[in-house]
C-alpha cells in the first residue's frame, strides 16, 4: 500500500523540522556562526562596535586565512587530470575502470565547468562549514536534420523518408522551410549529468546524521525556481501556479551574502510565471509496510510543506558534502572561520588601541584655565593645525593633558596573535612566500613550519577528497548509469589521447574508489625531485644489473618512473614520449645474443673497421691530392687573370694618355686660332680707325682750302 499525500507531508514535516541546517527550529547556533562568518569575512564585526570618536579598523584574519589556503587546495584537485579512479574489481575490469574513471572526471570538469563547482564548494567549507554537492539527470530531445530536399524535389519528400524507414527504421519528420525546401528532421533523445553547488543554508539534514550522509533517514534542500522552470520541470502547472511568491523575510543569510542589494527589490504576485516562488526537496527513508526495509522517497513541496507537488522513489541521495574540520561522529564540522573568530577580535582591538594611540598622541587633550583665558582661547584650540597659536591672558592658560600610554609594543603583539592564529588554523603566511625568519631566528624553522603547514592543508585536503569528492564522482557514476538507455544517443569524449563513444547504461556499480591527493604548489617542486632522483637510481641500477631486464629493475618499472615523473613535471601527455612495455602493439625488444656469437661478430665487426679504415684513408689521400691539383689550378688562374688585368689597366691608361694629348693640343689650337682672330680684328679695328681720321683731314683740310682763297673782283687789302 502506497503512502498517500497527507502522510508523506506529515513525515517531512516533521523530519524537517528536527533537521538542522535551515536555522528554522533548531537552536539557531549553525546559523549564527554562519553568519557571523559571512559578516567578519567582509570586515564587518557588529559584535566588535567602536567608540565614539575612536577608530573603526576591522582586521581580515579570517578573509586571509581563507583566501590562502583556497588556492592551494583548489591546485590539488584542478591540477590533475586523475583526482579520483575506480578501483578496477578484476583483472578483466582495469579498462573499464579506467575509462569510466576518465569520463566521470570529463562530466564534472568539463560539462560542468567544475573548477566554479570545487571553488563555491571549498570556499562555502572553509568559511560555513559545509560545502554541498547536487547532483541530477536531465533528458532533452534534440533534433538533427538527417536530409534537406531542395525545392524543386520537395514532392518526393515523403517518398525518400518512407525509404529511409525501411532502411534504417528511423522515424523522420517533414519541415518546409521559407525557400520551398523540406528538411528530414529525427528527434534524438539525449540527457546529460547536471552538477551543481547548493548553499549551505539551503541544506539540512536529520540530526543523527553523521559524515557517511548516503545512510541518513532525512535531508532536504531548499530552492527559489522561477514558475516557468518548475513547469518545464514536469510539475503541475495548475498547483506552481498557485505557490506564493518568495519574498526575503528576515533571512539573514541571503541579506549577508548580497554584495549588490540583490534581494533588496522582490515583490509579491508579479511577473506571472516569471516569478520567483520557494520549493523544498525532501528525501526520506519511510517503511511501506508490509516492508522491513525503508524506502527513499524524493518529495517535493512548497516552502511552507502544504502542499505536496511531486513524490517518486529514487534509489540515492543525490547530494554530497564536504568539511575542513570533521566533528567526529556529526555531519557538521568546523570552518576555517570558527578557529578564527576570536582571533580576528584581538587583532582588530590591537588594532584600534594602536591607531586610537596615535591620534591621541597628535591630538593631545588641553586643560583650560578660564580666568587666563580670553575670547579667542577655545576657538583657537579648536584650530589644532601646526604653526596656529594659542592666545590666552597669562602663563598657563592652556595645560596640556597627558594621555595614557600604551605599555606594551602594539605591533609585537599583532605579530604574536597572527602566530596564535596559524597555530589554530593551520595556515601560514610564511608559505606564501613571505620572509623565512620573520618568525623564526633560522631558516630552518621556517622550513619546518612551512612543512607542518603542508601538513594541516593536505589534512584538509583529504578529508575533502574522502568525502565531499569520493560521494561526488560516486553520484555521477550512478546518474550516468541510470540516467543512459539504449534510446539515447552514445556520448562522445576524448579520453586519454583518443576519441571515444561511452554508453554508461552498460557500465557496472561502483562502490569502492581510489582518491589521489596531491600537494599543491607548494610541494610540486619536491615531488619532481624525488621522481628525478628516483630515475637516477633506477639508471645506476641499470648499469649495475647489466640491461634493463634486471632482478631489480625492468622495463614496467622504469616507465613507471618515467609516467611518475612526467606527471610531477605536470605534463599531462606522457604516453606520447613514452611507449608503455605492456602495451601489445609496442616494439619488443630483442633477445641477447649468444656469447660465442657474440665474440665472432666482434671480431668480424674489427675487421670491418680495419678494412673501413684503410679505405677511407686512401679516400682521404686522393681526396687531399685532387684537394692540391684543385689549388694549384686555381692559383695559376688567378696569376693569369692578375696578368691580364694589369696589361688592360695598362692600355686604358695609355689610351686615356693619349686622349687627353689630343684633347689639350686641340685645346692649344682652338686658343691659338682665336688669339689671331682677335688681333686680326684688332688690326681691322685700327686700319678703320687710321682711315676714318684720314678722311677726317682730308675734309677738315678741304674746309681749311676754301676760307683762305682770294675772293674774286673784291677790294684789295
């Protein structure tokens, strides 16, 4: 007989409300220290309030502690690519383990983006305590077109899917597309595993749970879907429809982790489906009589557990949690912050008392004498910069007040309260690459502190993989397994440095698992010096044994010392410089040869060298001969050219001798003829001027004649 709505509410109601997570009826403490984590992580200290007119100084202990260790915990998980494997359960199953081992790494890496996942989760743990995995399956339909038909063979559409069918039983569907053409289109079904991070306080469990949480009776997470999401989920559009909306009342938690008032604005019955509405998933381990053995039931609800929106059985808890300090024999363990809480309160008050010195110091308190004083006294007192003077009516008007001292060196006491919080937490400065002795007189206790501090953060790391991450690869192994069927399409991944199709319908259960911690960044470099060491080892053993295949040493384990100390050297392609002997497709190597024959080959290898000797230096003989006559040739012909090129400079010289004789007699003869020329004209000049003065005479003596002849039958004189 099938529990019915009423009892399966009745039973998560009131498991839920003797569940400890959601701060609704349990004692409040998992909250508050929450909270108080989240507010002192952001330098916000209520609990601390500062004087009026002192300082207000927060310290960040714990958002530096935290933001330390994060990185290097992340590393050992992110820098690898085989965090954690499947113990293989027979000889026959070492493939199949490792296989599943790299997909299920693939999903949560690579389809999941689980670098933000580990981040939220390990961030959430070491500031809240608890970090929290979910885990589902989601199916989707996803439709590929197998054929296009042109338009002008849109009519044969049916026809060539009918032949299809026939063919290869594939039901097609008809698209018509804007351009007359048809597409064959075939619905695949797919799914995929879906990961995701759950807020701590969205998470409650039952108050007997311990670490092992796949064997608690009760858990529940609760969420804030939009309408539209439960609906495309499968629920009952009608019964999501109706749920409230979710408005933040007084919950402290999302008010502290808001950086941006992000739940400032929510408002009752708007947006429709858009709207955000509060559901709980419920999963409990109810008897249906007449059973002895409980079944799981996932429930879903509302978030006041009226109304009863989905219920089906399901054969796992799918969620997965994790803690930096395991509480023996609890779920809850300790946070990172809970070591640091009183810590971060003596800073800051060491701090404020440091600061509140200073300013006291620079801005001492007066005593005034007001029968000395005068009307600018007070105001001029008020003025307290350097150089303002102080006016008053006489000698001590104005008395300085001694302020208390402090006594003791505020900065020595910060330095040994920081050393009392890596002492509780773990987490040293030093190993962030601070100065080796700013602690310690030698630089071997830094080393020795670094190297406890390795310890704490691996401890840490550990208790993660064995919990949080173990359950977490578990639960994706199992969704995978469950969630494939023959009608879904094979999944494709490259594992390794191939390409492969993986059906995890057909894979087997898995329970038991290998986790591999590393050291993170800190410890990298002495874990390549102990590989590099190793395979110095293995290399004189080598030599001491005689060949590779030795008592001690053989070809397996010397590619292990190599896969060891590629993966050390962080390489993640040794196969690729290293061929693996197990392999059967790797080149055998050849049998040792009998020594008998051994020794004829030797000998007939020195008579070959003999015989190579004496002709290559014969070669070498003839060769530095051919190399002499090659020179020699050269040498004459380099005379010969030297001989003509000096008998053609020869002749150009004389040609050029030659030329320019004739060049300056031509010259000689053009300056020749022209100094005739010009005393030719020079004599014609003076011949014209000879007979122009001659005509000059004449005429001047013509004129002369004629005024001295006698006039004719004139008076006598």
């Amino acid at each position: 007989m099938a529990f019915t709505d009423d009892e399966l509410l009745a039973t998560v109601r009131e498991e839920r409300r003797r569940s400890i997570g959601f701060g609704e009826s349990d004692s409040g403490e998992l909250t508050n220290s929450r909270q108080k984590a989240l507010q002192y992580y952001k330098g916000d200290m209520p609990d601390v309030p500062a004087g009026d007119n002192r300082s207000r100084v927060v310290d960040s202990a714990i958002a530096d502690a935290i933001e330390t260790v994060l990185p290097d915990v992340l590393e050992i998980f992110v820098g690898g690519d085989d965090v954690a494997t499947f113990i293989p359960q027979g000889e026959d199953d070492e493939e199949a383990a490792r296989e599943e081992s790299d997909y299920v790494t693939h999903v949560v890496m690579q389809e999941n983006n689980g670098f933000l996942l580990l981040h939220t989760a390990f961030k959430d743990a070491l500031l809240t305590r608890t970090g929290v995995f979910y885990v589902c399956w989601e199916d989707e339909d996803k439709v590929e077109t197998r054929a296009a038909v042109p338009a002008e063979l849109a009519d044969a559409a049916p026809m060539i899917q009918a032949a299809r069918e026939d063919m290869h039983g594939e039901s097609l569907e008809s698209e018509e597309q804007e351009d007359g053409s048809v597409n064959l289109n075939q619905t695949v079904k797919t799914g995929h595993c879906v990961v995701s991070s759950v807020a701590p306080e969205d998470f409650t469990v039952a108050f007997d749970t311990t670490t092992d949480l796949q064997a608690t009776t009760y858990c529940a997470m609760r969420a804030r879907p939009r309408v539209q999401d439960l609906i495309a989920q499968g629920l009952d559009a009608e019964k999501v429809r109706d749920l409230p909306s979710y408005v933040n009342r007084n919950d402290s938690m999302i008010e502290e982790r808001d950086e941006a008032g992000e739940n400032a604005n929510r408002q009752d019955g708007s947006g429709g489906d858009l709207r955000v509405v509060e559901v709980r998933y419920h999963y409990v381990r109810k008897i249906q009589p007449p059973e002895t053995k409980p079944r799981l039931w996932k429930v879903t609800t509302d978030g006041q557990e009226t109304v009863l929106l989905d219920k089906e059985e399901v054969y796992r808890i799918p969620f997965a949690a994790l803690t930096p300090y395991l509480n023996s024999h609890r779920f809850y363990g300790e946070s990172v912050a809970d070591k640091l809480f009183e810590i971060q309160r003596i800073k800051t008050a060491l701090l404020r008392m440091f600061l509140d010195s200073g300013y006291f110091a620079l801005n001492q308190r007066n005593y005034v004498d007001m029968t000395k004083a005068n009307e600018f006294t007070i105001s001029d007192l008020l003025r307290n910069a350097p150089g303002v003077p102080v006016r008053g009516n006489g000698e001590g008007a104005v008395t300085p007040i001694m302020a208390g001292q402090l006594g003791f060196d505020a900065m020595a006491a910060l330095e040994y309260v920081s050393t009392m919080a890596e002492a509780r937490s773990g987490i040293v400065r030093n190993a962030q690459g601070l100065n080796p002795d700013t602690l310690h007189d030698t630089a071997s206790g830094a080393m020795q502190l670094i190297a406890a501090a390795q310890k704490r953060v691996r401890l840490i790391a550990r208790i993660f993989a064995e919990t949080g991450i173990k359950d977490l690869w578990l639960l994706v192994h199992f969704m995978l397994r469950s969630g494939y069927s023959d009608e879904h399409a094979p999944a494709k991944a490259k594992l390794g440095n191939a390409w492969k199709e993986v059906r995890p319908n057909t894979w087997q259960e898995r329970a038991a698992m290998t986790i591999h911690v590393g050291v993170g960044s800190a410890g990298k470099e002495h874990e390549l010096a102990i590989a590099t060491q190793r395979l110095t080892m293995m290399q004189e053993l080598v030599t001491l044994q005689g060949g590779l295949q030795g008592p001690l040493v053989d070809s397996n384990n010397a590619h292990a010392a190599l896969d060891d100390w590629e993966r050390a050297a962080g390489s993640k392609k040794a196969d690729q410089f290293w061929s693996d002997p197990s392999d059967p497709n790797a080149p055998q190597p050849q049998p040792k040869p009998d020594p008998a024959m051994a020794k004829v080959q030797g000998q007939m290898q020195i008579e070959q060298a003999k015989v190579q000797a004496k002709t290559q230096g014969d070669a070498q003989a003839a060769q530095a001969q051919l190399q002499f006559e090659q020179a020699k040739h050269a040498a004459q012909l380099q005379q010969d050219a030297a001989h003509s090129q000096a008998q053609l400079q020869l002749q150009r010289e004389k040609n050029a001798m030659e030329a320019q004789q004739k060049a300056e007699q031509a010259q000689a003869e053009l300056q020749l003829r022209r100094e005739i020329a010009a005393q030719e004209l020079q004599l014609q000049r003076e011949v014209a001027m000879l007979q122009a003065q001659h005509s000059h005479e004449q005429a001047m003596a013509k004129v002369s004649a004629g005024v001295q002849q006698p006039q004719v039958g004139g008076e006598p004189g």
